[in-house]
C-alpha cells in the first residue's frame, strides 16, 4: 500500500469517530427534550388538577357549612314554636281552679289585674279595698262570675323573711288579696318588677288580657272591662294612653334615663308608649315576654321598658284616652256626659294625690254605677 493510501485510510477512521459521537449526541438530546418537554406539561396540569381539587373542597365545605347553618335556623324555630306552646301549656295547667269535680276542663279569665304596690303602702292597698276593688267573697264571685282577677303585686325585701315580708304576709293571711314575687323590691327595679309580674300572672291564669295599674289611681272595672273586650279578636293588642316624653339626660333629675345616648340626640323623645299608670296586654304579647324575659333589656323607667319589648314586633297599639282621666272635675263631667272614664289620676303627681286621702272623693264622683260590673257582660 503506498504512503498516500495509508494516509488517507487513517483520515477517514478518524473523521467517521466523530460522527458516530455526533449521531449518539442528537438522539441524546432529542430524548432528553422529549423527557423535560413532558415533564413541564405534566406538572401544570397536576397543578391545575389539584387547584380544581381545591377549589371543589372549598366549595362542598361553603355548602355544607350554609347547609349546617339553615339546619340551626331551622331547629331554633321549632324550638322558639315549642317555647311558646309549653308556655301556653304551663298557662293552662296551672290555671285549672273552679272547675267541674272531674278537673276535665280548665278554667279561662277574662281579665288580670296586677296592682302594683310596696311595702310602704299599706294605707293606700286599704283605700283601694274600700273603693273600687271588690272584697272578700265578693272579689271571688268577681273572679268566677266575671273571670276578673285583681292581686296586689310585690315581692320580698332584700333581707328574706324580714319584718317588711312579714307584714305582708299578716296581711295576706287576712285578705287574701296579693300575687307575691320572686323579685327584690326596689324603686331602680320596677322593670324587672314588670317582668316577673306578666311572667308569674301568664303561669297562674289563663286570661285575654292582663293589665297593670299603680295603687293610686283609681278604676272603674266594668268600664275597663269594656275597653278591653271591644279588642278581644286581635292577637297582639297593647292597650294604654300612648305617649312619647321626652328623654331625660341631665342626672339627679325624677325619670333620668342613664342610656338617653342610645335614644339619639339630647332632646329627643322616647319611642310612643302606654303611660304606666295603667295599661293592658293581650295573652299574646304576655306569653313573649314570659318566654324573652332573660332577654328583654331593661330601662330606667319601666313604661318605656314595657314600650322597647314590643318595638320589632307585630303590635297594635291602642290608645284609649279613657285609661287616663285625670280626677274631679274632669272625669266628673264626662261621667255626667256619659263617656265614663276607665282610670283616672293626677298627671302631675303621676297618680291621685294623696290619694289616701282623696280616692273616696274620686270614687264618689266619678266611680260607675254599682250594679254596673255585675250586669256587664265581657
């Protein structure tokens, strides 16, 4: 072989050395491009996979958590409803007395009067029994003839089984004639008074209407009792002299009301109320505030309180000037008129003044006629 052979045989092997390597080279990286290539579309999609998975989380969990919320909703309103049947239920059992030896059917009243009192006023209890207020057998006969049930409201004096409660009692034993309490009295707590009294009365007598009034003013009953009657039909009636006084701020001053921020300005006036000298209730609104009683707020002064519990709810509100005559001459001349007056008091003693003294003149006056309450029928 010559020189010029060799030398071209030893040429070629080492230019086909190089591309072997180049082949080996691009299948290598045509592989490796489709390995990182599927690589980088795969992880987005197991991204978007499992954000899909997220948000499919997110959304079952927001459907089960409003599912478990209207499920609550749902099971607080049978239980409000139960609320108020066992409340209409506790009612009617504990209002069975004069009934049929068999106790087969329960007894129902038209009326309760709850006559708020204290403990300093014993002469003024004996000047209502002696007026308006039936006595002993007679007031008996008034509650199962007429279905009208008067009691003097009060509770227990701070210190329990004290010289204040015993009185009460001594005077218990010899007329009969009170609705005791489970409440501390005090002048501050005359709406917790007005609470406990609607709560209580609610639980003992099945009745329409169930009124307060103070014990210094006087009342005639079957006027009263027509007043309320004509409104028998309707299921939430808030019966009274509505009126709208305005919001005391300033301390130290009679009817200061400690929350006046919560009523607006200062100046403003108080929502429309019954004046507390006398008002009425249907069954109705006395079974919601037995059942919201731990959380019906409380004001300074307990007619506005009773006014607050019946905002946010269907009422009707009723204003009867009739419920707030003021005293001779002025229910005197209605009388003669023939528009007898239900109630009447001195607006500017907030009550008869010294009425001890002066119901008897009142009554004489003004009162109805006597045969009046029996021959009423409600």
């Amino acid at each position: 072989m010559s020189m010029k052979s060799r030398a071209g045989g030893e040429i070629a092997g080492k230019i086909m050395t190089p591309r072997k390597w180049t082949l080996f080279l691009c299948l290598g990286s045509f592989f490796a491009g489709m390995f990182f290539t599927n690589r980088i579309w795969t992880e987005p999609e197991r991204l978007n996979l499992e954000t899909g998975d997220c948000n499919m989380k997110h959304k079952v969990g927001s459907r089960k958590a409003s599912e478990t919320q209207y499920a609550f909703q749902t099971l607080d309103n049978e239980i409000s409803i139960l609320e108020m049947k066992l409340a209409a239920a506790k009612a009617e059992h504990q209002s069975l007395s004069n009934d049929t030896p068999s106790g087969n059917s329960k007894r129902k009243y038209f009326m309760v009067i709850g006559i708020n009192t204290a403990f300093s006023s014993r002469k003024r209890r004996d000047s209502v029994r002696e007026t308006w207020m039936p006595k002993g057998e007679k007031r008996k006969k008034l509650e199962k003839e007429k279905g009208i049930v008067i009691r003097f409201v009060i509770g227990h004096s701070s210190t329990t089984g004290g010289i204040l409660d015993k009185a009460i009692e001594a005077e218990e034993m010899a007329h009969g004639d009170f609705l005791r309490l489970e409440h501390v009295e005090g002048y501050m707590e005359l709406s917790a008074k007005t609470k406990a009294y609607f709560t209580t009365a609610i639980e003992l007598w099945d009745a329409e209407f169930y009124v307060k009034v103070d014990d210094d003013v006087h009342v005639n009953l079957a006027t009263l009792g027509m007043a309320l009657a004509a409104h028998r039909t309707k299921p939430r009636v808030y019966i009274g002299c509505m009126k709208s006084g305005p919001v005391i701020a300033r301390k130290g001053v009679r009817y200061h009301e400690p929350e006046y921020w919560k009523f607006g300005e200062v100046g403003n006036k108080y929502f429309r109320h019954a004046t507390g000298q006398l008002y009425a209730i249907s069954k109705d609104l006395a079974s919601y505030i037995s059942i919201n009683q731990h959380v019906l707020h409380k004001y300074a002064n307990e007619d506005v309180s009773l006014g607050s519990w019946f905002i946010g709810i269907d009422v009707e509100h009723v204003d009867d000037r009739r419920l707030c005559c003021g005293t001779p001459p002025d229910c005197e001349w209605k009388a003669q008129l023939g528009n007898i007056c239900a109630a009447s008091f001195d607006w500017k003693c907030s009550g008869i003044c010294k009425s001890v003294e002066r119901i008897a003149e009142v009554h004489k006056r003004c009162g109805e006629d006597e045969n009046a309450l029996w021959s009423a029928s409600f």
